[in-house]
C-alpha cells in the first residue's frame, strides 16, 4: 500500500511542495508583467499583452487576473470606493480586447488561452 510507506509520502509532499512554489512565482512574475500590459487609465496595450499570453500557462494568468482584481478592489474600497470606476473600466477594456483578438488572425495557443480567460 503506498499510504504505507512514508518515503513515498515525503517524496509527495515535496513535489507538492515545488509545485505550490513554482505556482507562486509564476504568479507573482505574471503579476508584475501584466502591470505594463495596461495604461495608466486602465486600456490594454496589444504588445506587451501579446507577449505576455504565451508566457504563462492559462491557469497562471487567469490566477493573476482575478488576484489583480481583488488586490485593486481592497484597494479602492479601503479607500472609500472612488477608484471602483478605474478598476471598472480596466476589466471592460480587458475583456473587449481579448474578446476582438479571438476573433482575428493569432495563433492557435494564443487564441485558446484567450478563448478560456
């Protein structure tokens, strides 16, 4: 029984333990990039986004793209809310831009990953 032994259980546990870590530093660089994908009044730049997408897996920039919102959202409503409308028109142009690449002439894993987000 593999529960039984506890080297393999250590061996487990440490590959869990890589993959949490390496999942936290892809985060944490796709977070820092996705910051120059955007101008300061929230519009998408086509190519810093672009280089950006086939740079992460899928499942990295959707995990940055919801923490970004949420860190932007504690933000703004500590704040009083005032900058809701900011993060507002941030996401809208988000979703407009990879909504118009999907339907245009880009690559097939650029365009799944689009697709998916």
């Amino acid at each position: 029984k593999i529960a039984d032994d506890p080297a393999i259980n250590a061996w487990l546990s440490k590959v869990e333990k890589l993959m949490q870590d390496s999942l936290g530093q892809h985060l944490n660089s796709a977070m820092v990039d996705m910051e120059k994908v955007f101008t300061d009044d929230g519009k998408v730049v086509e190519e810093p986004f672009m280089k950006w997408v086939p740079r992460y897996p899928c499942q990295v920039m959707l995990m940055a793209i919801l923490a970004d919102w949420c860190q932007k959202t504690e933000i703004a409503l500590n704040g009083g809310g005032g900058d809701m409308e900011k993060i507002v028109v941030r996401c809208v142009s988000q979703l407009t831009f990879m909504a118009e690449k999907v339907i245009q002439d880009i690559g097939k894993d650029a365009r799944q990953k689009l697709a998916q987000m």
